[in-house]
C-alpha cells in the first residue's frame, strides 16, 4: 500500500507526458487499423453466408 502513495505523489514530468500521449497515439491508431481490418473480414463472411442461404434455398 505504501508504494500505491509513492507513486501517485512522485512528480509528473513533460517528457513522461509526451511520451504517454505518443504511447496512446501509437495504441490508438493500431486499434484503429484492427477495427477496419475485422470490418472487410465481417463484411466478406456475410456474403458467404447469403452465398450459403441461397444454395440451400435453391435459387
């Protein structure tokens, strides 16, 4: 528990700052291109699965 308090009342440097927010930056735009690259493959498993019904419907 004591060591919780060390480090919240340690001071918080700009470099520390600026190295946080280029972390999240980085974080950030890796989701980003996680989040558009799960949507292409969403988007092709749907057409399989119309591909799919309309097999088993006979059309």
């Amino acid at each position: 528990m004591e060591w919780i308090r060390r480090v919240f009342r340690s001071e918080i440097r700009e470099s520390h700052v600026a190295l946080a927010l280029i972390f999240c930056l980085v974080i950030m735009s890796a989701m980003s291109v996680a989040l558009v690259w799960q949507a292409q493959i969403i988007a092709n498993q749907r057409e399989a699965i119309r591909w799919l019904e309309q097999l088993k419907a006979g059309n």
